[in-house]
C-alpha cells in the first residue's frame, strides 16, 4: 500500500498534547480508541535509535482508561479477567488479558487498583467499556463503569528514570516495575507508574488533567533538553524485536491467551469468579494455531503479498500453515523479524518457512537475544 | 492540522475492497470500526459534484454487523434501543439509537431483521458486539453475538438505481427505502437495501463473501462505464448539507436522543422490554443543550481555533454557548455549514454566534434548502 493521507474529524479525537505534537513535526497517526495516536516524527530508523539511546515523550492518550468503581468493582475487574486480582497491591497494575465466556481475548490492558473499590483498566484497542458496562448492567452489579479524562504519556528510553526524577522528584526511582506510585506536580498528585510499551525502561504518567498536558509537555522538555530528550510514540521495530504484543494486530477477538503465549497470566488453579476460566480450564493449552516468532535473514517485501484481512500468508513448501500478523526490519539485528500465528501441526522450532517468496525460520516468542544477534 | 500520513497495520483491517480502491487512487483515509473507510479519491469538491450528478461506489466495509441470533435475539435488539422494534418487517431495516440505562447513546446502528430470531445491527464507529455480548451474558440470554464478515458496498448518486438493476435486476427498483430484498448475485443470494449516507438515493449490498468482492467492483465499475460510475465515500459536505449526523462528532456517549434530535425515532409510550426507557421518559424532552446547525455567509478558518477535545467553542458575544462539532464549506451554496451542540439557554433561531471571529446564525437541521439557496 503506498502513502496514504488521514482524515481528522472530531470522531478522531484530538489529546491534551495534540498541538504539541504538532509543533513538534508529526508526520503520521494511527487511530486507536477512537483517538489520534502519533506514529512517526523523523524517519523511522531515527525514531528507532533514538528510543534505543536516549529518551522520548509518548503521547499515549489514546490507552483510554475504563473506570469501574463502587461495591462490585473489583467482582466486576476479575468477572473480566482469568489472571488473579485478588492479590494486587494498591496502586499496583497487572497486564490481564480481558477474555469472554469462550476464553477469547477481548482486550489485553493493565489492569490496575487505585482502591479496593477503584480500579483502572489500561486499554488495548476496543470500547471495553461497553463490555464492561453490558455485564455489570446484565448481572445488576452495584458499579459505575466510565471512560475518565485521563490522557497517559509515556516517557520511554534509558535516560527515562534521569527525566522523570527532574519532573517528579527522587521518589519516582523507588518505583518498582509495574507498580506506581501517586506523585506531586504542580499541586496535582498524579499516578505515575514504571511501565510502558517498550523494552528501554520508563514510566507512564496518568494525567489527569487535560489543562496540564501542554505544561508538562513543556516541562519534559525543557528539563531533558540535555538528556537529548525527543518527540516519541509506540515503535514498530522496538515492540517485535522484543516480543511485545499488538492488540487487534497479533491477537484477535478469534484467539484465546494459550494461542498468544500469554499462558503465564492466566490463573487456571484459582478461586475465583472470573467469566472466561472455565473455558480455558477446558481448552488447557490444548490448541490448534500459536503466535510464534520468524526470522529472516534478508529483507522481506511483505507488501507483494497481502490477503485480503490485512496478513500475509505463510507456507510450508506448497501448504498454507498461517498468517503473518505483524513484521519489521530490525536495523540492529540486520534481520526481518515477524510474529505469525501458525497452524501447530507445521510448528517446529528452526523450521524453514516460507513468505513472498522468502524463507525465515520459527522461533519462540519473545525472540532470544543470542537469536537475533547471531 | 496539516496533512499527515496514516499508519496502517493489520490492526487497522483492510477490506475485500482495498486492492480496487488502491488501483482506483485512494488518497485518504480515516479508521472505522479498526477498518479502513476511503475519504477521498480525487478533490474534495470533484468528488462532491461526481456523487451529485453521477454514481458513485462507496466501500463503507466498515460499517461492521453484530449478527444477534437465536431464541432470545429479538429481545436483546429490542432491549438495546427505545425504538419500538415489534412492527419490524422481514429484510427491513430501521435506523435505531442504541442507548443505555441513563439514555446516552452507545451508537446509531440500522438494525436490519432477517428473521423473526436473527438480527443485524448495521453500526457506525463503537464496538456495540462487546456491549451486546455482556447484556446477553449478564442476563443468561440463549442468543449469539458475533461480527460476520459481511462488507457492506454502498452505489449512491442520482444514477444509482440504474446501476443497481444493471447488477441485480429490476427487482432492484420495488425495494422501498430502508427496505431490502435478496437478490441473486454470480450464485448467491445478498442482502441488498434502498439506504446509504447520502441524499443522493442509493443502495447498500451487504456482500457476505469476501471472495466476491473485487468481481462485485469490477463488475459495477464495468457495467456503469456509461454512467460515469467512479470511487466515492461517505461525503463529509454532503451529508452536513443534508444534515446527516456522524457517530463519534455530532453524537457522542455523553448525548442522550432528545439532545441530538432524533426524538422521532422513540417510542416512549410502546409497551416494550427496552433498556433505555425508562429514563427517556423521564428526560422527557428536558435537555440543556441541542444539537443546530449554523449558517455562515463566509468561509470560516475553523483550524485556527481548535479546542483540545477536536470540537471549536462557539461564543455569543463573550459568553461560551457550546461547540462547532462538524463543519464545511458547500460549494453548491457557497456558504460555510456546521452542526453545532448548543447549550439551550442560548438557542433561537437565527440568532447570531460567532466561532473563530465569524458570525453565524442558527438554523435547525436538517437545513432547509430554501434557507440554504436564499
């Protein structure tokens, strides 16, 4: 597909920061949550680098929160999720993969309590509100289920931890991975967590207040103008080399978590009323397709061969064995990294498969170090 | 805002369409649905004038179904929107808010009946299947909830009709508006319906085979040689002439019907099982704001006053009255038209605003063309 342009109406919502990121050169959105999600601001191999060796501002508005609070709130959280919520700490948030009766994966957010009867859910892209709200109107739950105006902006790259102790002072170093902690600026507290969609390290702070986007935008900025701080956004190239999954791109609606890799969130022996255990219990790891990892040793020109859903399909020799659902050059690796969902029965580590014309070989997700740099 | 690129994953699905489209010169697009929806092929006012005097072939793929069927269907649909569903004929299709408990509206879908237990909802840009599977779930309905793959292929413009019987028959002239009839199309039977966003008269074919769909273009494209047949999309100029409202800008969640003007479209003395009811009948028509259009005799730069939520604030003299949330240029009546949420204290017709230091006066919608043409 060549270039194409977008087209901005209300309906693509616009952050706090969206005239910042103007000001700062955006050359290209997606559209996520109904809201404009930066995805470009230089070339893509120096917003790569970048990434790798400094540290970026990363208009994450667009992860939306959905509110649910009340007497059932966290009856409500867990009824979504197989993971276990019944031991998270306050102001602590776990990746749980949000599934349906089925065990089919509906969002996979952050899910993350701010009180016994608060709790947050960091969305992926789909209006799990509307899941939400439909459940707790159906089962009479005593809860209110809303999206708040809560706009997060990542701040991602090794020199995040330096940046975020200039804004939030010293105390932010203390705060452990996936956990967060309620910090001071500019007479607000405001949720910052050490989190966020790339394997550089960094926080993502929950604003709160759209009135303050522009300021602390500003602040980041003027506080890591050493630091070579920059204009960022989730990156393509960063996320599939490290094995970081692409809600609506890797996992669907279709798949279960066993199918995704992401058995180790699930809680299959807990006590719990969680809607989807059941049928996970049942299905037990027991599937017929994976998402695994291809390497390439040459560039792929992925674009001669996409089907008609957006993929691109996968053979081994004549055999259609899958689909390609996400792939990237890695500039570092000097390889073509993809991340497929194969049929198991064709799944063998180091098996030689073909895409475009292209030969790469299996691997498990997320890719191995020695893997890729080998 | 300037031009930016979109950014497209698999995420952002493509269609049974999208080769044709690109082969036919799509310039823009936006995201619906996760879909791409085409906004532009050649100018914005060629493709205006082609759609008024010509045919046009619109891939709306996006405007996704949530098929609801089984034993219960009927009564989950109804249970969603305060439109009285029960009078609703075989393949007829109603255009029905779906709103929640508070009467807030989740979405503005057709709901189209294929049998007395199998439903579609024809949706604009909200993922209702998760709120109609946890309203099914909650309440332990015996229904399924699920997206089918059917693309919707929408033929509008004055020669629409035309083309249609070309294709299908002349079976194709009886349907009445916001009716449908199954006809045969290369062996299959399709859903085909008098609807569409436009006030040029036209056709929606809801292919339910992918297979189908590049035949289905070519053969539009092929037999409408003559009629000047060309790629179109949902006009955003003419359907604010028309006064069409858009999900997501004019009507949002935090709008209840009576706000947005679709008062006609509820039943509030049926004897029905319907969410949303009992508080409609409570609001009665008491809102503090309202949707209008406004007339401006000149071109407005509405760019220049952007608010951070993607809507323009409309002011009378001082005093912030409500929020521009579409708005464009009519090159038929050479005059700037925008739909506006107004805060009713404020509201008389043809009083006079101002956005971004234009005056402007309010008219209700949809515009009548005498005020328009005067």
């Amino acid at each position: 597909m060549q270039q194409k342009l977008l087209s901005v109406t209300k309906r693509t919502r616009t952050t706090p920061f969206s005239r910042r990121l103007e000001a700062a050169g955006v050359k290209a959105y997606t559209i996520y949550n109904h809201m404009l999600l930066p995805t470009l601001f230089d070339t893509p191999e120096a917003d790569y680098w970048h990434l790798c060796e400094h540290v970026q501002v990363w208009d994450v508005s667009c992860q939306r929160q959905v509110e649910v609070c009340g007497p059932d709130a966290a009856r409500l959280v867990q009824l979504m999720t197989p993971r276990d919520l019944s031991k998270t700490d306050l102001l602590q948030g776990k990746y749980a993969p949000i599934c349906d009766a089925q065990g089919n994966i509906l969002n996979d957010p952050i899910v993350i309590k701010l009180a016994d009867d608060r709790w947050w859910i960091s969305l992926a892209d789909s209006d799990i509100k509307l899941w939400a709200s439909g459940l707790a109107q159906g089962y009479g739950m005593d809860v209110k289920v809303f999206e708040p105006d809560v706009f997060p902006l990542a701040v991602q790259g090794p020199k995040a931890e330096e940046l975020i102790c200039r804004i939030f002072g010293e105390e932010a170093k203390s705060i452990k991975f996936f956990r967060g902690k309620m910090l001071a600026y500019r007479g607000e507290l405001i949720y910052v967590a050490r989190s966020g969609w790339s394997k550089q390290g960094g926080f993502e702070i929950y604003l709160h207040k759209a009135e303050l986007g522009e300021q602390l935008w500003d602040d980041l900025f003027e506080a890591g103008q050493d630091l070579n701080v920059g204009p960022g956004c989730p990156n393509g190239v960063e996320r599939i080399e490290a094995g970081l999954l692409s809600y609506g791109s890797d996992i669907t609606e279709a798949n279960n978590p066993f199918e995704c890799g992401l058995d180790s969130y699930l809680n299959l022996d807990a006590d719990i009323e969680s809607l989807s255990l059941p049928a996970l219990r049942k299905i037990g790891g027991s599937v017929t397709q994976r998402l695994v990892g291809i390497i390439f040793d040459q560039s792929v020109n992925f674009s001669s061969s996409a089907n008609t859903i957006g993929g691109f399909d996968l053979y081994d020799s004549e055999q259609h064995i899958g689909e390609v659902r996400s792939q990237t050059w890695s500039w570092r690796y000097k390889k073509h990294l993809a991340m497929a969902m194969i049929k198991t029965a064709y799944l063998a580590t180091n098996k030689q498969v073909s895409v475009s014309g292209c030969e790469g070989n299996i691997h498990e997700l997320p890719f191995m170090t020695e893997v890729l740099a080998n």
